[in-house]
C-alpha cells in the first residue's frame, strides 16, 4: 500500500503559481549599474531567445518533486504478527574492573570475563525471539543503556560496544536491581525477570543489595544471578608457578539470598560451557500472554524525489553557466 505520511504538504503544489498574481513594480528608466561581462551577456542572450520553456518545464517538475518528497511518500507491506507471549529480560551486566580478569576461554584462547559475557549473552539475545529485552551496564553505579524492547540488534550491539570501566572500576549491585526493578514498574503485563552477572561484591552504590532484595519482593520481580569466574587459575610467580582463586572476592552468599528470596536461582559460570548451560535454563522460563499485535513493514521512498528534485536544480542553476559558454565559442569561432 503506498501512501503520504503527511498528504497535507501536496497542498504547496500551486503555490508556485500565486507569483503571478503579485503585483510588478515598474520599471524605471535611467543610468543602470554595469555589470560584469558575464551576466551581460546572459541577459544579453536571455533577450535574445526569450523565455527558456525547458527551463520551465525543469522548474516545475524540480518543484512537485520536492513537494512529493516533502510529504513523506512510503510503502506499507503486508501485515506481520508479533508473537503473543514471550518474557520480560532486563540484563544487568558488571563493567568493574575486576572484569578484565582473563580467566576465561574461547576457542583454546584465553580472554577476560566480560569479552566471554559478551560472546555467550550474545547467543542468548539472538535466541530471545518474542521477548522483550533490556540492557543495563554497572560499576560504580547503574546506567541504563536500553529498554525493554523487542530490537534484540541494538541490544546485542550496545553490549559489544561497552568497555571495563566506562561507567566506574567498584561494583554497585544494589543500583542494577533497583534500576532494573524501576524500569518493570510501567510494566503492568509482565513476568519482571532480571538477570544479573557479576564477578564480585557490592563495593558501591546508593542502594545496599539487602534494600535492592525487598524491593524485587515487594514488585514481584525474580532475579537470577550469575557468579562469573573460575575457581583456580595458574599464574607465573616470582618462585615460579603458582595456583590462585581468581574469584576470591566473589560473595556467592549474597547473590544466592538475592535469587532464592526472589524465587530465582543463582547459577556459578566458571567457564563457558558453564554459562552456556544457565542460559539453556533460563530459556525454559514459562512466557507470559501478551494481547495480539501486529505491525506493517514500511519503506521510506521520499529520497527519490529529493534526488530528480536536486538534479533538475542543478541542472537550471548551470543553464546560464551553459548559455555563456556556448556564447563566447561562437564568438571566437566567428
């Protein structure tokens, strides 16, 4: 279906024409102002041939072409159904700086947490087909970087652009629930599902993880959190090789009170196959009844008037440049 976004624009159509009705000053004889060569002998030819109808005729289509373009012309496809069910997932991701703690694999190769995160969580959005998702990123303190939307694209790619330290170094827990619980309050028809990972404690925020808890009681949001970390890792010492807990600073308590209070569940991600298995958990969660929806794919189609409309400009804007110049070849050539 092809139709104007703002059909009352073609209105501007004749406008045009109401120059004609302006009245002219009259013209005044006496000394006139010389001018440059090059625009004398433009008047000089334009009186010789008289008006230009080509010029004209350019004119007039340049102008219901950029009337058209103004009016937003676009398709409309088929109507698409959006599925009715699906969850509500508010992703709250740890940019701390303990993050770049490089203790995890991919493919044989060794990389930090949140680059491991970002691989496995992104698996997990594309698979998110019907759900609502939403992004927040936290450290000192919490920022959302998107709401609950159905672009699963934007999602994925705003976590591939975050980076260790972009909102503090510290670990703010209690602000990530309670942001997340904050987005899920204009959200009357929804299961209110957080989903938080983090590699430490609560080291700041405004809000303590116990405050963060009986707010999620109270609006009825379940958390899962997710431990990440391994158990042990090898490192060079100064008496040679030595085995370390990487995940020393992790408090599984606190994470496991915040999910079990909440009827959620807190997974340990010491690895990525690890993580990989929560997240075949998480997608059993029953989904919710949404009222049926649907949508109509458009396409924008104003850029091609705008085109012919600035080519025909250009086109009558170079006539006089044209017209000099075939006038001074014929000069020289006579």
């Amino acid at each position: 279906m092809f139709e104007f976004a703002w059909w009352w624009v073609l209105l501007a159509l004749p406008l045009p024409l109401l120059v004609l009705l302006l009245p002219r000053k009259p013209r005044h004889s006496g000394a006139a102002l010389r001018v440059p060569s090059l625009t004398a002998d433009m008047q000089t030819t334009n009186q010789k041939t008289g008006p230009n109808k080509v010029l004209l005729v350019l004119a007039i289509v340049a102008w219901c072409s950029l009337v058209i373009a103004s009016a937003r012309p676009q398709w409309l496809g088929d109507p698409v159904s959006i599925p009715t069910q699906g969850r509500d997932l508010m992703l709250a991701v740890d940019l701390s700086g303990s993050m770049n703690q490089e203790d995890m694999e991919i493919n044989g190769r060794r990389v930090n947490r949140l680059v491991m995160i970002k691989k496995v969580l992104g698996d997990f959005i594309a698979r998110r087909v019907g759900d609502r998702l939403g992004l927040i990123l936290f450290a000192d303190t919490a920022y959302l970087q998107a709401p609950l939307t159905y672009d699963r694209a934007t999602v994925e790619q705003l976590l591939k652009e975050s980076q260790i330290g972009l909102v503090g170094e510290q670990t703010a827990i209690g602000d990530a629930i309670g942001l997340s619980i904050k987005r899920f309050q204009t959200k009357s028809e929804s299961n209110k599902v957080v989903i938080l990972l983090t590699d430490g404690q609560n080291t700041a925020g405004n809000i303590t993880p116990q405050q963060a808890n009986e707010l999620a009681i109270n609006d009825g949001v379940t958390v899962y959190t997710i431990g990440v970390g391994a158990d042990s890792m090898i490192t060079q010492g100064f008496f040679g090789l030595r085995t370390q807990n990487p995940s020393r600073e992790l408090d599984e308590d606190m994470l496991t009170e915040l999910a079990e209070s909440t009827g959620g569940q807190y997974f340990r991600a010491k690895d990525t196959q690890a993580l990989q298995q929560i997240y075949s958990i998480l997608d059993a969660l029953e989904p919710i009844e949404r009222e049926s929806r649907q949508m109509r794919p458009l396409q924008a189609l104003y850029y091609y008037p705008l085109a012919l409309a600035l080519f025909l400009s250009a086109l009558i804007a170079s006539a006089p440049i044209l017209n000099w110049a075939a006038q001074m070849f014929n000069r020289k050539s006579s």
